[in-house]
C-alpha cells in the first residue's frame, strides 16, 4: 500500500491540533484579558500552523511503498527507542521542576537531551544547556512575575 503519511502520524498530529485548539478555547473562555492570553494563544496557533505546514509537506512528497528491509525496520525500531526515551526524560523534567528547581531541572533535560540527540563533544552539551537555561531564566523572569522555583539562579 503507498501512503503519503503513516496512520500513527497523523493520529498524532490531529491530537496536537485537538489539544492546541481545547487549550485556546479555554484560555478565551476564562478570560479574554491580554495577560491571560499572551502566552497560551500565540503557542497554540504555532502548534496548529505546524500541524499545517507537516500535513503540506507531507503531502507534496510522492507516495512511498510500504515494504521496508530489515536494516531499515531496525532503525526504525532504534529510532522509535529513541523518541520514547526522550519522552521520557521530558516527564521526568516536567515532574522535577518543582522538586529541584526549573533551574537545575532545565539545564539537566537540556544537556540530556543533546546527549541522546548524538553530540559526540563532551564540552560543548553543558555549555550550551549553561546558556540556553540562564537565558530561559532571565527571560521569563523579565516577562513574566510569577515565581518559579529556583536552585541556583
């Protein structure tokens, strides 16, 4: 069968696109003020323009068969492996962030992260998981006041 986009992709970009529009419809329906809706709107429409911009893509790609090698379904497997993995370590981040700080809790999912995506270098991950986390730090806490925990910042 020649298929242009598996069934479990796009069962999974329709519950990005479900979620991102139950996220806007709530956000609306508990208060149309420019506060309550200046971070969950403009994310749920970048969700949704993704959504958009992978279904068109996907689509102008000429149909590929489905029969696959045995190498090619091992990494497949491998690759699945992967994903779910870093699925898991973004749950333990968002379990965390309250636990050890958003801090520690960002800086340790960002270098984990660029470890299992391959990075070969030892100094290069904790540098940038240093600079991306102070800068998400110093951002937020600019935009916005509420709280967070912190460890080290």
């Amino acid at each position: 069968m020649a298929t242009r986009i598996s069934l479990t992709h796009l069962v999974f970009l329709l519950a990005v696109c479900a979620a991102a529009l139950f996220l806007n419809w709530s956000a609306f329906t508990a208060s149309d003020k420019l506060y309550n809706l200046i971070v969950v709107v403009p994310s749920g429409i970048a969700c949704l323009l993704l959504v958009v911009c992978i279904a068109i893509s996907s689509l102008r790609k000429p149909a590929t068969q489905a029969s696959v090698s045995p190498s090619e379904a091992q990494a497949a497997k491998k690759s699945t492996l992967g994903d779910l993995l870093l699925l898991g370590a973004f749950a333990v981040f968002c379990l965390s962030l309250t636990t050890v700080g958003f801090d520690v809790a960002t800086f340790v999912f960002v270098w984990v992260g660029i470890l299992m995506g391959g990075e070969k270098n030892k100094i290069a991950p904790p540098i940038f998981a240093f600079l991306f986390t102070f800068a998400l730090i110093k951002g937020f806490g600019s935009l916005f006041p509420f709280p967070m925990p912190l460890l080290v910042f």
